[in-house]
C-alpha cells in the first residue's frame, strides 16, 4: 500500500522524465505504444484476461474483449490525437500548437480495470505527459500488469508510475503537484475530488462517474432483438458497467405484457458462474461480497416498499459474490435516483409516450440511455428530451463507439468526456504570432 511518501516520490519521478519525454517527439513516442499493443497480440495478452478474470471475476470471454479494447485504444487514441491537437496554420504569421500538461494523474477503477485506465494513460503518454496512476484497491495485480507491459514495450522509466494503494493514496495524489487528473469511478467520489481541487484552476479535472440510465421501449418489430438489447442494457459485465440500464420503461398493453413476459424469461436462463465454469456463464460475480450485499440490499429494500420482483431469486447465493440477474416491477413505488452497481433493473409501465420520455429524463444523472423503436420521428423526440453524453436507438445503452467521445453531464460527469475526445483535456492549445524579426510587428504608436 502506497503511502503519502510513495506517493510524492512517484510524482517527482514523473516531474523529472516528463520533459524529456515530451521533447522525444510524438512519432517516436507512437513506435512505444504501437510495440505495446503489438506485445497484446500475444501470450502477454493471454495472460492479462486471465488476470483480469481472476481478480475481477469477469467470464474469459469478457475478458478477451477488454484485453482487445486495451490493444485497440493505441490505434485509436493515435488517430484521435492528429485529429483533435493537430498543428495548424492560418497565416503565414499565426499558428496553432498543443503541449502536454506536464504530470497527469489517472485514477482507475475496477470494472474495467486495464481498458478504461488504459484509455487516459495512452492519449496522456501520446501528448507527452508523464503519468502517476492509481487503480482501484480492488485490481491491483491488473494494474501491475498493465504497467509491466508499457515498460516491456520500451517506455522509459519515470514516464509512468504505479501506486498501488487505498483512499489514503488517492487523496495524496489529489494534493500533489500534479497538473491534470482523470477519473473514471462513483459520483460520490467524483464531488470530493471537485471538492478537493476547489481552488486550483491550474489543474485539469476529467470526471466520468456513474448513471441511472434509461431505456424506453416505444414499439418493437422483432420480439427477441428487443429482448436481446434489454438485456444486454440491464445485465452485461454483471451490471457493473456505468452505461447499464438500471429503469426500463414498457408501454401497458398486450404488446408490452409479450416483451415483459419474455424478458423475464430470458433473464431467468441467463447463466451465472465462475469465469472458469463450462460451460462458461453470461455474468460472473460483482466485486466483492459487500458489493454483492449492497445490491441484494436494494432489492430487499424495493420489495418492501412494493416493488414485485419478476425473476427467480437464490438463497444459496447469500454471503457470495454471486447475484442473480434481478427484474422489479415498480409501478407505483417511489425509486431513488440513485446507481445501483449489479445486475438489477427496475420496470415501470406507460400509457403513452411522452410520459414515458419525461420519467426517462427525470433524474440528477446524464451518461446513458436508450430507446427502442421503429420510427424515427421517436428517437428525434426522445434524443432532444433526455439529457445524455450518450443516446442509442435499437442498442443497447451499453454500446459506444471507440470513435467518438464518452462521458456523461449532470452528475455523471464535468464536460470532459472520454473516448475519442482524451487527447482534449490531455494537453492545452498555444495560439502563437510570429515574426521573423521585430521590426515587422512594429507600427505607429498613436
């Protein structure tokens, strides 16, 4: 556990190599990362998804997925890079550069506990930053991993600093001379980093935090698509992933009582394992047993204010990490505007549309939501009444693509979004006017 003297030393490290990282050049600075993602082709990225399955408890399949989107964060955060902090030209006098901010902070978190670090560290490396970086308490032999490889690939010491630690490390990294730091995690967390940082405008803050995200079910022309994205929305990575339906909303009627009914079923043949089971399962087990705790809490919770829950229910997964995909009916009961952080999803039903689209857009958060349905006009209205960093229409909430940005408003985020858009808050724009010689700017003084 890194204490507050690692901590400073790991930042003085990255104050030292950062200028000469910087002054290497960004082509030579891509050959390191390239030959990153090219030791992710083999055994090393093997290796990386058992690890992430083992400590996160994710299924290899997932695994394989988030080791391929580690690898193919480099090409894009490359292209992102020319694209975004371009040098430019507008006259033979004025022009327009980018610089590093210097030393970047990168605060991980579990869920996705090499690619979304990942995808601040390498736009962060690419603009010349040096990088201190603290995962989750909950991942660290991921995150060591990780690191090993960027040095395996050729990145020179001081350049990238892992410390490995509690909250108590986070906070020392905040109060360090760092001049940016990215976050990806809890919106309770995300407001005491605001709030510790009140009052030092010099360093960049990137928030991404949570969602309670909708999805509304406006019609449907194929029964088990539909059923696949809800699905997909509500329960993948365990319902550990920011973007994850937690409210979904079905229109009352014959129609909505089909979706519902096969919903439900889907949910209940959903497979849940350990990530070494075969066959292998769709859900693995949240993080923890406290995690797990929290989220069968919730359900009780729900249930004894009114809430009917639809899906089978295990007793034999209490004091386990384990939690079954869970679906409550809620028509009726007051939900709270909160993220729950497992595999559950509230139902609620409407008469028409337009209700439905205020409830979707009736909460404190703006990450995700989603919209199933055949007409366009819809998800014209529907995308112009909720407020989201990211809105789909017959996807899931789930999907997003590596090609555009990623983040979320209200408490979701600070308009910093990640994705495509990292390499904006990973170095500052310098406008410049030049002369050859003085003499050419001089004109009468009046």
């Amino acid at each position: 556990m890194a204490d507050q003297t690692d901590v400073a030393d790991a930042v003085e490290a990255a104050q030292r190599a950062q200028p000469a990282w910087d002054a290497l050049g960004f082509d030579r600075r891509v050959t390191v990362l390239e030959r990153f993602a090219a030791l992710l082709d083999g055994e090393a990225g093997v290796e990386l998804a058992h690890l992430i399955s083992a400590e996160a408890g994710k299924p290899r399949w997932e695994a394989a997925t988030e080791v391929a989107s580690v690898k193919g964060k480099v090409a894009l955060s490359i292209e992102a890079y020319r694209e975004r902090t371009s040098s430019l030209e507008v006259s033979l006098i004025a022009s327009l550069s980018h610089r590093p901010l210097g030393v970047m902070g990168v605060l991980g978190p579990f869920n996705f506990p090499a690619h979304l670090p990942n995808g601040q560290i390498v736009p962060a490396l690419l603009a010349g930053n040096a990088v201190v970086y603290k995962p989750s308490e909950l991942t660290p032999a991921v995150a060591i991993a990780h690191v090993a490889l960027l040095a395996e690939a050729g990145l020179p010491a001081g350049v990238l600093n892992l410390v490995v630690g509690d909250r108590g490390a986070g906070e020392a990294l905040v109060a360090a001379s760092i001049d940016g730091l990215a976050f990806t995690g809890s919106v309770g967390t995300g407001r005491a980093l605001h709030r510790a940082l009140a009052g030092r405008p010099e360093v960049l803050l990137a928030l991404e935090m949570g969602g309670n995200n909708p999805l509304v079910v406006a019609d449907y022309d194929d029964l088990a698509a539909a059923v696949n994205v809800m699905v997909r929305s509500a329960f993948t990575t365990a319902g550990q992933r920011c973007t994850c339906a937690r409210r979904i909303y079905v229109p009352r009627g014959p129609e909505g009582d089909v979706l519902l009914e096969a919903f439900v079923a889907q949910t209940d043949q959903l497979r849940v394992g350990a990530p070494s089971d075969a066959p292998e399962p769709f859900l693995g087990p949240v993080i923890s047993v406290a995690a797990a705790d929290r989220v069968r809490s919730f359900v009780a919770d729900m249930e004894a204010a009114g809430a009917q829950l639809l899906t089978r229910s295990d007793d034999s997964l209490a004091g386990t990490a384990f939690v079954r995909p869970t679906i409550l009916s809620t028509e009726g009961v007051a939900v709270p505007d909160d993220e729950v952080f497992g595999p559950v999803v509230t139902v609620d039903r409407f008469d028409d549309l337009d209700t439905a689209f205020a409830s979707a857009a009736d909460t404190a958060y703006g990450l995700a939501a989603g919209l199933i349905g055949t007409r366009r006009e819809d998800f014209d209205r529907f995308l112009h009444t909720v407020k989201a960093g990211v809105v789909n229409w017959n996807a899931p909430t789930t999907g997003a693509s590596g090609r555009l940005p990623f983040g979320g408003v209200g408490a979701s985020g600070n308009h910093r979004p990640a994705g495509w858009t990292t390499a904006d808050f990973c170095a500052y724009p310098t406008a410049t006017v030049a002369h050859d010689s003085v003499t050419e700017s001089a004109s009468p003084l009046p």
